[in-house]
C-alpha cells in the first residue's frame, strides 16, 4: 500500500507465441482496489494476459507493475485462481488453503488457524477437515479462491472462475464473491465469457478484440455498491448488457476488415 | 462401528471359504484322478507335513522370508528413486528406460546362473534376483504417477513463489503414493519366487527354496507341498501387508475426512485438547 498511482500497470505489453501474435502493444491500468473484468473471444489473449501479471510468462516486449514496481516475469506477486481447482486430493480444506504458506516458508498453526477462520468466516466451517473429493464444486470453488486470499497478496487474478459450475450454483457464488470483494481491500482481475457475470461483479470491464487481443472497449461500471441479486434485472444493467454484446458481436466483423 | 464389524466377519468367512474351495477341488482332483500319496498328497496331509518337520522348515523360512524382504525393499528403493530421477530428467529418462525394459525383457532365470557366478553363492545374488524382479513396476508406477501431476498445478505453485524442493515434497512426492502402492503390491506378488530362484542357483545358505530342490530330486511330494504352502504364505502376508500400509498411507481415497481434526476457529489457540465430535 504505498501511493496513490495505479495497483496494476500493464504497459504496451506484447506476447508472440512461434510468431503468432497474442497480445499487440496492450496497455491497462487498474485502480486500489478495482474489481476489472475482461471479457472477449476465445483466443483473444485473455489467459495470455494473466499469465504476464502473474509473471508466469514473460512478454516479448512491455512491463507490468504492481505499486509502481517493475515485476515483469517474476512470480510471487500476486494470487491466481483457474477454473479447474487445483485442489490437492491428499490435503484437507484447510491444508489446500495453507497451500502458499507450505510452498514458500511452511505452513505454522498459526496459518492453520487463519485459514480456518477464513473458511469458517465464508460458509466452509463444517468441512474444514473435509478432503477435496467429498466436496460439490461449488464448495472446491470457494476452496480455491479461500486458498487465494490466504496468500495476502492484495492483488487477485481470478481466470474464469465459476466456469465449469451449473447456472445456479454460479450465481450463488457469485453473490458469494460479491461479498467478499466488498469485505476485503483486494484489486481483482476477472477473466470471464459471461457478460451477465463481468456486469455484476465489476467496476470496469474490458472488451477485448479476437487475435491479436486488443482492448476494443473500456466501460464503467456505475451501479451502485453493494449489489445483489435485483442488480441483474435493473434497467442500467439491461443497457450496459446490450452494449457489451454489441461490442462483442460485432468481433469477427471487425477483425476481417 | 457395527456394521464394519459384520463387514470385516462377512470378509473373513468369505477367505475361510475360498482356502476350502482350494483344499476342495485338489481333493476332487485326487478322488477323481485316483492319484497316489506320491504323486499328489492331500491338503491335510500337506499342512500334516508342515507340523510334522516344523524344526526343520523354520529356520529354512527365515532363511527365505530374509532374503524375500531385503530383496523386496532393496528393489523398492531402487525402483522408486529411478522414477523419481526418470521424471525430473528427460534426457535421463530416455538413456534410461530402454535398459528397463531389457532388463525385464530378459529371463531373469536364464541370467541367474551367470549372475551366481558373478556375485558370488551369497546373499548378494539372491537379493539381486529379487530385487530385478521388484523394482520394475515399482518404477513404471511411480514415473506415471508423476507424469500425471497437473501442469497448472505446478504454474500456480510458481505463482505463488514457491521453492522447488516444497514443491516436490508437498505435490509431486505424495502424488506417486497412490501408483507407488500399486507397484509394490505387484512386486511383493513376484518376491517370493524370484527368492526361490535365487536359492536355486546360489545355495550357499539354505531356504525353502532349495529345501524344494533336493524335496522333489528325492521325489518327496509332501515335503515340496509343505514348502510350496509356506513360500504362498510368505507372499499372501508380505502382499498383504503391503496393501494395508497402502491404505493407511492414503487415507484421502477412502475417507472423506482427516482423522485428525482441526479445532474450531477461536478456540485454536487456546486449550490443547478440545475435541470435535467423529461425523
């Protein structure tokens, strides 16, 4: 937490994979504690993106900051979250959710306790012991994003979550993650192909054009804070819908020109 | 509780009547075929002839189930680091796993004899035949069982700055328990006769298997069944026990929950003993 500049800076970013284009001089500022979606078509460099600020690839030309640092290719700054869980079958709700701790310096009882007041906190108390296989997905969700914060680290990069969950079970976690985005000091960054989901979750969401990935448009988010479940049948939401499908369906027009 | 009880009886009278089915049809066989003593005594009369020259099969027992364990665990050893330097090496893998599969590739009896006169009528031989038999699929399973560790899992324990040594101890070395356990349940299965073929050809102390030996050179079939029902025992017990350390060793694949319990939030630094109730 030091200055009042841009959490995340992604500076003229370009990633080439054996000479196919991914991301073409991309530029994105996120705020303190923004919660930015981006949305756009596969292959649009969407998953390229994430690994670049999490450091896991190094881009061909450009930089990312985190509080105005230059981590362009490290790792270790920031939380990481997939659609596929990654829970490990052999460690319990609270040992996956330690997981960082043990990877880097040893989880204490200290990081034990914490994590099961964090699960306890968010509706996981009764299965703190519980192995990831006797979980619904939803619960194994909640397991990786609680593994997640328990890194500490302030920035959240949260790839398509909730994608392979049912409709239902999606909108619960959703609201589930509202409340917690709304408790927590975290700068969120959402990859996601669900208009409704990128609409209710965040303050700006970012359309990407199809290959190379391309920010076609940069749209606020205004509605009021905190939301729930009348947000997504509210007039303002129904426009700010209409206009990112447009955008998103007008893609391949655009790209073929 | 009760119901594992009558689960666990339900087992053992089922294993009661597996072994009568066996005693069973060799019986028959003995009835229908009309065989002699000689050529074929019954069960009773096998099982009779272990009670009967107890004195003389034990030490010979020892002896075998010796070399059999030292074999097994040597070959377990052997076979579980080669997996693990296969899997963190390509390059080692490749130059490696051709000569694996000679290795198997090869009667092991017809390299025995030359084997014995190489290493000597010893010990030594007899735990190397073993454990040529032991560490093959020892290796095999614990390579899959690496290679099938999710490769988004280790990005996010890259991501989450993780070192490589806790890495490898927290991911990668309890993934291979599972397909460890599979492979030593295989070997277990082929110790014991890779131990009697030992003793075939490296005879210098003896065991059940060359007691089997110098049995049938003097056409005593009760002897060879006494020693052939004990050498099932040894590896009926060492499979088994195998597979039971298998099972508590991955206690995730059965259960839903840790045994041991984590104590409610809030609590946890205080008491140490305060006790959740078993769901």
């Amino acid at each position: 937490m030091n200055g009042s500049g841009p959490k995340v800076v992604v500076d003229d970013v370009t990633v080439r994979f054996d000479g196919v284009l991914a991301l073409d001089e991309l530029s994105l500022e996120i705020g303190r504690s923004e919660f930015v979606s981006i949305v756009g078509p596969s292959g649009s460099g969407k998953s390229t993106l994430f690994n670049v600020v999490s450091g896991l690839q190094r881009p061909s030309s450009g930089r990312v900051l985190i509080d105005g640092q230059d981590v362009t290719g490290e790792t270790g700054h920031v939380g990481y979250m997939l659609q596929k869980d990654l829970l490990i079958p052999w460690r319990t709700v609270v040992g996956n959710i330690v997981l960082g701790a043990a990877l880097t310096r040893g989880a204490r009882s200290r990081d034990r306790a914490e994590a099961a007041a964090l699960a306890s906190r968010y509706g996981l108390g009764e299965f703190l012991d519980h192995y990831p296989h006797a979980l619904s997905g939803g619960m194994r969700q909640r397991v990786a994003l609680m593994r997640t914060l328990a890194l500490k680290t302030d920035v959240l990069l949260l790839d398509e979550p909730f994608g392979a969950l049912d409709s239902q079970t999606r909108l619960d976690m959703q609201l589930w993650l509202l409340s917690v985005y709304e408790d927590l000091e975290v700068t969120i960054l959402f990859v996601t192909h669900d208009v409704d989901e990128a609409i209710l979750l965040s303050d700006r969401v970012v359309v990407l054009s199809a290959r190379p990935g391309r920010i076609m448009a940069d749209l606020p988010i205004t509605l009021p804070r905190p939301r729930g479940l009348d947000v997504l049948t509210s007039p303002p939401f129904m426009d700010l819908k209409r206009e990112v499908l447009g955008l998103l369906h007008e893609t391949p027009v655009a790209a073929s020109r | 509780m009760s119901a594992l009880l009558r689960k666990t009886a339900v087992r053992l009278v089922m294993a009661a009547l597996a072994v009568g089915l066996i005693f069973g049809v060799w019986n028959l066989v003995i009835f229908a075929f009309d065989l002699k003593a000689y050529a074929l005594p019954t069960p009773q009369d096998s099982v009779a002839t272990i009670y009967d020259r107890w004195s003389t099969y034990q030490p010979l027992m020892l002896q075998t189930i010796k070399e059999t364990v030292y074999g097994f665990l040597i070959g377990a050893a052997i076979g579980f680091f080669l997996g693990v330097a296969m899997s963190a090496s390509k390059i080692v893998q490749r130059l490696i796993y051709p000569s694996l599969i000679t290795s198997q590739a090869v009667p092991v009896v017809a390299v025995a004899a030359p084997l014995a006169i190489l290493l000597g009528f010893g010990l030594v031989t007899k735990l190397v035949i073993v454990a040529w038999w032991v560490f093959f699929p020892v290796v095999v399973n614990v390579l899959d069982g690496l290679a099938r560790v999710d490769r988004d899992l280790l990005n996010l324990a890259r991501v989450m700055g993780a070192k490589r040594t806790r890495t490898f101890l927290a991911i990668q070395l309890p993934a291979t328990l599972s397909p460890l356990f599979s492979g030593l349940k295989i070997g277990a299965t082929y110790a014991v006769t890779a131990a009697v073929i030992g003793e075939w050809v490296a005879s210098l102390q003896y065991g059940l298997g060359t007691y089997l030996n110098t049995a049938a050179a003097s056409l005593d079939t009760r002897g060879v069944l006494g020693a052939t029902i004990l050498l099932t025992m040894i590896g009926i017990t060492l499979f088994l026990i195998v597979a039971a350390m298998g099972i508590v060793a991955t206690p995730w694949e059965r259960r839903s929950t840790a045994r041991r319990r984590t104590r409610p939030a809030g609590e946890m630094l205080v008491g140490h003993s305060v006790e959740t109730p078993q769901t």
